[in-house]
C-alpha cells in the first residue's frame, strides 16, 4: 500500500502535467493517456501481471518501468516543442527588427530590454504589415521612388 502511495503522487503529478499540456498539442493528451494507464497498473496489480504477461515484458514492475521510461520521453518531447516554438517566436522578432532598421523595440532603450521582455508581447508588438524592404533601402540611399 505504501509503494502505491509511492508511485502514485509522481503519477498524479505528471497526468496534472499533461492535462494542463492538453490544449497546447498531441503530447499533452498522450501524457496523460500514458498516465492514467500507468496509474491503472500501479492499482490494480493483477492487470498489470496479466498485460505484462501478454506482451512478454517480464513482471509488472518491468512493465510500470517501461511506463516510467515513456512518460519520460514524452515530458521530455514536450519540452522540446515549447522550446523550439519560443526560438521560432524570438527569429520572427528579430528578422522583423532587421527589416525594419529598428534596433530596439518601440518602448525600450536597449537591447537588454528586448531580451527582459516576454516574447508573447514581443511577437504581438510587430504584427503591424512589414515595409518593402526595396523601399526601406531605397529611401535610405536618398533616391526618390516616385520617379
């Protein structure tokens, strides 16, 4: 009893984990599938012997390890997916910096303060519609493009 109490706060911790990843992507609904699959098996130990059996993993404990290894995984994939959105943010934020010529973002003085500020309000900042960047260099050399 005191094993599955064990077993059953990290659990519980990661289907938490996964259910409040759920409306981000794909991977918070299997960790919380994974989960509850494996608090299933922590619980109930004959089912877990018997679908150990089934699928020639060895005992139980082999199986809740495989569980374990899985969530691991998982939790581990979807760190990875956050990350590679916010560098994604954070490129279209300084590629928009570079178009436009502006080297600090508009309400700050430096570039310490771009890289303080949330990369949401970043992002949300620069959805006005990017100038040619033809236009840009032309203005910038003095030539009239009115000709």
């Amino acid at each position: 009893m005191i094993g599955q109490a064990v077993l059953t706060m990290p659990l519980a911790a990661v289907l938490i984990y996964g259910w409040l990843q759920f409306k981000r992507s794909w991977v918070g609904i299997s960790i919380s599938v994974v989960a509850l699959a494996a608090l299933y098996f922590v619980w109930v130990p004959a089912g877990a012997a018997v679908t150990a059996d089934t699928l020639q993993l060895g005992t139980r404990y082999d199986l809740l390890a495989y569980f374990f290894v899985v969530l691991l995984l998982l939790v581990e994939l979807n760190v990875h997916q956050k990350d590679r959105q916010q560098r994604q943010v954070f490129t279209k934020v300084i590629r928009r910096m570079a178009i436009t010529g502006r080297g600090t973002m508009p309400g700050t003085s430096t570039a310490d303060d771009v890289a303080v500020r949330p990369l949401e309000l970043m992002e949300s900042e620069f959805d006005a519609p990017t100038p040619d960047p033809r236009r840009l260099v032309t203005q910038h050399a003095g030539v009239n493009d009115t000709e």
